[in-house]
C-alpha cells in the first residue's frame, strides 16, 4: 500500500480519492490494509444511542463507510473498463470489499438501528396505555368517588362505636387478667421449686448410671470404629491403584487416538494447501499435470527461493 493510501478521520469522506492508486488498492497488496484502517476506526468508535448527538455520530460513521465502499467500488469500475485482461480479479477484490464494507457498515449503525426499534415499539406502547388509560379513567373516576365517600363516612361512624366498646372491654379484661395472672404465679412458682428438687435428685442418680453406659458403649465403638478404619483403609488402598491404573490406560488411550487425529489432520491440511496451489498455477494457463509437478517439487524444496506455506 502507499504510504499515501490512508484514511482521514476528519471531513465528511474517510478517503481522499486523489491519494488513492488504483492499481495497488485492487491488483496488488493495498485494499486488505486500507480496510482494516477503516475496521479500526469502526471498532474505536464508542456509541451512544442516548443523546441525539451519540445516534447522530453512529449514523455519521455508518454513511462515511459506505462513502467509502462508493469511492472504491468507482475506482474499481474504472480500473475495470481501462483493464479488461484483469476484470475478473479486480470484480473478486471489489465484492470482497463492498461485503466487508458493508458489514462494517451495518456494524457501526447497529446500535442506532436496535435503539430505533426499541424506542418505536416504547412509544408505540405508551400512546396505546395512555389512551386506554384516560378512556378508563374518565368513564369511572367520578362514580367511583362518589361510592368511596359515602362508604368512608359509614365505615368512619361504625369505627368509632366499635373503637370506645372494644376499649371499655379491653381495660376490664386487664384488669381481671392481671389479678389471675398475680395468683397464677405464686402458686405455679411453689410447684415448680417442689418438682426441681425431686427432679434434681432423681437426675443425679439418673446421670450417674448414664454416664457408666455411655463409657461401656463408647470403648465398644472405638474398638469396632478402628477395626472398621483397618478395613476400609485397606479397601480404599485397592481402590486407589485400580483407579491409578485405568487412568493411565484411558490417558495412553486417548494420547493415541490425539496422536493419530493430529497426523490425519496434518495429512488433510498438506493436501488441501497443495490442491489450492496446483488450482492457482492451473489458473495461469499452465496444465494441471504441470501444476501438481510444480507444487510436488517445491513441497520438496527442490525448487530455489520458492516454499509451500503449510
């Protein structure tokens, strides 16, 4: 590519046609770099669907990439009907381009394009519930005034009657509860100093026999508990070497089968990159007998300066 073939971030156009060489843009190595210039600058661009000024800076870049496409499709057409021998490569090199392009394009707007169809199907919604909502509103709103005062005023009048009886019977319910609760207490507090005595003295004899039991059952445990630790120990150390010994089958199982798929793979690659080159030298006009003796010699490196890029 020329060092003059560069795009400009500034200006309404990302390239300047006179900085442009044709011929190195679509017969030689220029338009891959100059797209990826134009996919960098798409790619730094940070949208914001927000602000007007965000949407507004995604559809600029959006239509400043398909200027481009426009300024280099020109280009290429021009090219094209100045060079007939070269049409077919310079129309591959321009539909590459215009598709490149033209997903960049879709790429930058959208953001743009996902936030227009959501903000329609908002607005869309909201017209439709405020409409619904004022019609609802005006056919009910002054009956249903009308129905809640009268039922506050009666609801209002039968709360305060209920308010001052339930007061007057709750303080004489207190009170009585209160004089229950004092004699309730004093008894059930001598009972239960009674009982904790009998209870404490029975609980003693009662944890001394406990306690002889659960030391009794505690050695047995312990005994039983180490003779079953002995087996299982034993039983997991068989375990653990079977289990080490199917690994390291299943692991030399599967190194062989990765093994063999990388070779086969390897194969397949070789002979696809050497079939492309024989169908490339085929296109220059040379025989595919001819092709397949050139790509064979140099796979081999028998030909000077020339190496086949697996």
């Amino acid at each position: 590519m020329s060092e003059h073939t560069k795009i400009t971030d500034a200006g309404s156009d990302l390239l300047v046609v006179e900085q442009l060489n044709a011929m190195e843009l679509f017969t030689g190595q220029a338009m891959d770099p100059l797209i990826e210039q134009i996919k960098a600058l798409v790619d730094r661009h940070v949208p914001d669907v927000s602000t007007a000024r965000g949407r507004g800076d995604i559809a600029s870049l959006a239509r400043r990439v398909a200027s481009s496409k426009v300024i280099l499709d020109d280009l290429g057409k021009d090219l094209v009907a100045d060079w007939k021998e070269k049409a077919k490569k310079v129309d591959i090199v321009r539909k590459k381009m215009r598709d490149e392009l033209d997903a960049l394009r879709d790429r930058a707007r959208e953001p743009l394009t996902l936030w227009e169809q959501a903000e329609a199907e908002r607005l869309r919604q909201v017209a439709f519930e405020r409409t619904y909502s004022l019609a609802w509103d005006e056919a009910h709103a002054e009956q249903d005034l009308r129905e809640r005062e009268r039922m506050i005023a009666e609801k209002e009048a039968v709360f305060a009657r209920q308010e001052e009886e339930e007061r007057r019977k709750a303080e004489a319910e207190r009170l009585e509860r209160e004089r229950k609760e004092r004699e309730e207490r004093i008894a059930r507090e001598a009972t239960e100093r009674a009982n904790r005595e009998a209870e404490a003295a029975i609980q003693r004899e009662k944890d001394r026999a406990e306690k002889a039991e659960r030391d009794r059952i505690a050695a047995d445990a312990r005994a039983q508990a180490e003779k079953e630790a002995a087996v299982r120990d034993a039983e997991r150390r068989t375990r653990e070497e079977a289990d080490r010994r199917d690994r390291e089958r299943v692991a030399a199982e599967k190194a062989e089968r990765e093994r063999q798929g990388r070779l086969a793979a390897n194969r397949n690659h070789r002979a696809r990159i050497e079939r492309e080159a024989e169908d490339s030298i085929a296109e220059l006009g040379l025989t595919r007998e001819d092709a397949q003796t050139i790509v064979a010699a140099a796979s081999k490196g028998e030909i000077k300066h020339v190496l086949i890029q697996y």
